[in-house]
C-alpha cells in the first residue's frame, strides 16, 4: 500500500495506513481483518494505532537487538527517507508497552492462524498423505517477578534457574517447514508437560490425509485409537516395554507385522467417575536398528502393501525437521546481539509474552511462505534455500520498497523473490551425527541471589588513597 504524498500529517496518520511492503502480500489484508473482528479499527487513534502495532509486534522477533525506541526507527525509516516529518523518539517512554498491551494477545492468535498453510494446501508428500511433525522446546524470558509467577523456572541440580522458561510444543508441516498450530504453558506444573499439550494439539488436528511422526512419549493405546477415529494415520516408535501380540501368518516381505496391542486405560464414564477398561489397536510393526543403537520398532497404521517397511523407517525420521524449525527460529530469527540478554523472548510481563510467541511463529510462518512464493516460480524445492540468508534478503528490502514510489513496488517485490531463490544451500545436508553434549557445563562463579539485585553506589573519587602521598 503506498502512502506516498500523505506522509506530513503526523504518525498517527501514518499509523492508520502503515504496512511493510515486502512482508504485507496478503498479510496487510489479513490484519485489517483481523483487528476489525477485534473491534481495534474503531478505537480512539493515537500516535501507535492498531495497525501500526501489529506491524511492530510482528517484526520484534525479527530485531531482536533493537530497544523499542530503535526499532519503531527501523521500521518507520523508509517514510523518512521518502520525507515524512517524524520527530525522533517518536512516543515517550512507556508508550509502546502500553500500547501493546492495548493492541492485546488476540490480535496476533488470530493472525498466527490466518499465516498458517491451509491443511487442503499442504502437499501430499507421502503416499497421497501430508507429514506433520511434532516435538516440543523451551523458550526463556527476562527474569521478572510476573513472568516467574506464571510461567516457572526449570529444575536445576546448581540451585534455581537462571531465567523463567515457558514450554512450547508445534505441529510443523514437515515438507514446508511452516507451524501449523502451537500450545504453549509453564515449564513446570500438572498438565504443562510436553506429551499433555502435544496430545491436546494433534486430537485437535486428526483428520483424513494427516501423517503424525510422534515421540516414543506420546506412546498409548487409547491415543492412538483416538486418531484413528478421527481419520489421521501415526507413525510412532514402541516402547521397549511393551509387548505386541503377533498376528499369525502377517508377516511381509519387507519384514514388517501386523500385531495387537493391548492395555488397560482409564476411561471417564457419565457419572463422572473413571472406569478401567480393556482397549486394543492393531498396528503394523517395523524393526530395524542403525549401526551403534539398539534395535527399535515403529508402529504404525499405514499397512498398504505398497507401503514397504524402508519408506516408513525413512519418514519417521522426517520428525526431526521440527529440531530445524526451532533452530531456525530461536537460533536466527530471534538472534540477539553479543552482549545482550541471553533470551529467546524479551517482554516482561506474561501478557507481552504470550503475544510475542504469537508474532514470533506467525512472522516465521510468513518469511517460509516468501521462500516457498520464490521457490515455486523457479520450481525447485524451498528446503533447498537457506533460510538465513533468505530472512536477510527480506529484512534488507523492508527498507527499500517502504522509501520506494508505488510503481516501483512490484518491480521490486518480484527481485526480492529472485533473490531468495538464489540464496541456495552450497552443500547437502551431511550424513553425520553428534552427541547430546554441551560445550560450557559449569561455571565456577557463585549464583545470583535475588538480594544482590540492589544497586550499591560509590564516590570512587573521595575513597581513593595514594599510597606514599605526603599529607
């Protein structure tokens, strides 16, 4: 959108029809949506409207070594540059938090969803049904009172943790690398766990042509039977306890077996009270074993005889592509600089918190949808183009086409896409593996005490005694 010629009324009027051209294809359109279902559109205007705070919220992650002040700055750099009379600081200090407090967690929930892939969208990249990947991280924050109270700190065997974590677990198109949804809590507490709130985000999800390559964790009969009822097939591996019941003369000649898998499981009945009942799953069941493993079993409900045992072993290890969405999203996109507070998130109080997860997957989900644009019209794969060098690309061209003139705009935008499909991975990914180790374990310094959060002064000047001086 170009607003060009109606950049010296004051930022409030910039604000009403701000957008960030090389992000806004389809997404300009989107928020508007979504604030006007939130009534944001209606409010009294201010110098941060609503819409200009979407954007703002939504490229945070982005910079994460700019203050608010600096960042606000960025993103209103191309106006200047095309005139626009912006004193800067633009707004006191305070304001931008207050404003994203006004702004609110449901604007940028909502916005997440409409970023996400249409499940009919998703390419049928496994014998006709769409591969989704799910795992869980954590996400640290500034260490606050507020954040602490509410989201925990992790156990540690050297005292309490350094920072409040919050727990995160994503369902992630595998073949596009895009967060399909995402349910987040406390590190700590009943029902906050990993295998709680990834079974509540894929029984929300199971439908017919949908894949799951779950953890062993999510392992259980009723589970699974559950996904099965709502149309979605499982890949899962077999815990070593568990002893499936072979099903006479199904043996193939890829070595998988169909198998009965029995078990006891709590059922709620009407009267509101559990019942323990007996509930059995037939599965098919691959061995195999990688050189320096033991041998594993997976599971699964695909059991097409053009289905071989290899192909699906192959796919269950498709699950880790969700480890590089993290990586790229906690590693790169929230990069920070050295120096700086050594965390993914920045806000302080749980309500910021909770809106920046948001527009941290929802930015994530659009700089993904940009790399598959350019790797559609160049027709090669888009996990063959680095995602950091794609994310510059795109960062380096918000300031261009924002003090471009409007007929420049798609010139410029169809360059950027150019741009991002050169950005190709100079080599393959390495057959290799590395230990579950860390570099730095322990530090040798005392822990931090929350007494010591108190600011000592000194008059370092009248304290100090040359030795020797004469009086």
């Amino acid at each position: 959108m170009n607003i060009f010629g109606k950049i010296a009324n004051g930022l409030e009027h910039i604000g009403k029809n701000f957008t960030l051209e090389a992000l806004s294809g389809g997404l300009d359109r989107e928020i508007e949506e979504v604030l006007k279902r939130h009534g944001k559109l209606s409010e009294r205007q201010c110098k941060l409207t609503a819409k200009l705070m979407t954007w703002f919220v939504l490229v945070l992650p982005l910079r994460r070594g700019l203050s608010y002040p600096l960042l606000l700055e960025w993103i209103l750099a191309g106006l200047s540059a095309r005139g626009a009379k912006i004193d800067f600081p633009a707004v006191e200090e305070g304001a931008v938090s207050h404003a994203r407090r006004r702004l609110g967690v449901g604007v940028l929930r909502d916005l997440f969803y409409e970023t996400r892939a249409d499940p009919c969208d998703l390419p049928k990249d496994f014998h006709g049904r769409t591969s989704l990947g799910m795992d869980g991280t954590t996400a640290t924050m500034p260490d606050t009172p507020e954040n602490a109270e509410q989201f925990g700190r992790p156990r540690s065997g050297r005292g309490r943790a350094g920072f409040p974590q919050v727990r995160l677990v994503a369902l992630v198109a595998a073949a596009l690398h895009t967060v399909q949804d995402v349910v987040f809590g406390p590190c700590r507490g009943k029902g906050t766990g990993e295998r709680a709130l990834g079974k509540q985000l894929i029984l929300k999800h199971a439908a017919p042509t949908l894949l799951f390559l779950m953890d062993m964790g999510f392992f259980g009969v009723l589970f699974l039977l559950q996904i099965r009822e709502k149309g979605g097939d499982f890949i899962i591996p077999v815990p070593r306890g568990v002893k499936p019941k072979r099903i006479r003369n199904s043996t193939r000649q890829d070595g998988s077996y169909l198998a009965r898998i029995i078990a006891s499981v709590k059922e709620p009945q009407p009267n509101g009270r559990n019942r323990w009942t007996s509930r059995e799953i037939t599965v098919r069941i691959s061995e195999y074993r990688i050189r320096g493993f033991r041998p594993r079993r997976l599971a699964t409900s695909l059991f097409e005889a053009e289905i071989s045992a290899r192909e699906i072993v192959l796919e269950y290890h498709i699950r880790w592509e969700v480890e590089l969405v993290y990586d790229e999203i906690k590693t790169h996109q929230c990069r920070r600089r050295t120096g700086q507070c050594s965390t993914v998130l920045r806000s302080k109080q749980p309500d910021l918190v909770e809106q920046e997860i948001y527009a941290m997957v929802a930015i994530y989900n659009k700089l993904r949808s940009l790399i598959l644009e350019a790797a559609r019209e160049k027709q090669i794969n888009p996990l063959t183009i680095s995602f950091v060098e794609a994310m510059e690309v795109i960062l380096n061209n918000v300031l261009l086409m924002a003090s471009a003139e409007a007929h420049r705009l798609k010139d410029l935008y169809q360059a950027m896409l150019g741009r991002i499909a050169a950005c190709k991975l100079r080599r393959t990914r390495r057959p290799r593996v590395y230990p579950r180790v860390v570099k730095v374990k322990m530090s040798n310094f005392k822990r931090k005490d929350p007494t010591q959060d108190v600011e000592v002064y000194r008059d370092l000047a009248s304290e100090i005694r040359i030795l020797g001086e004469a009086a």
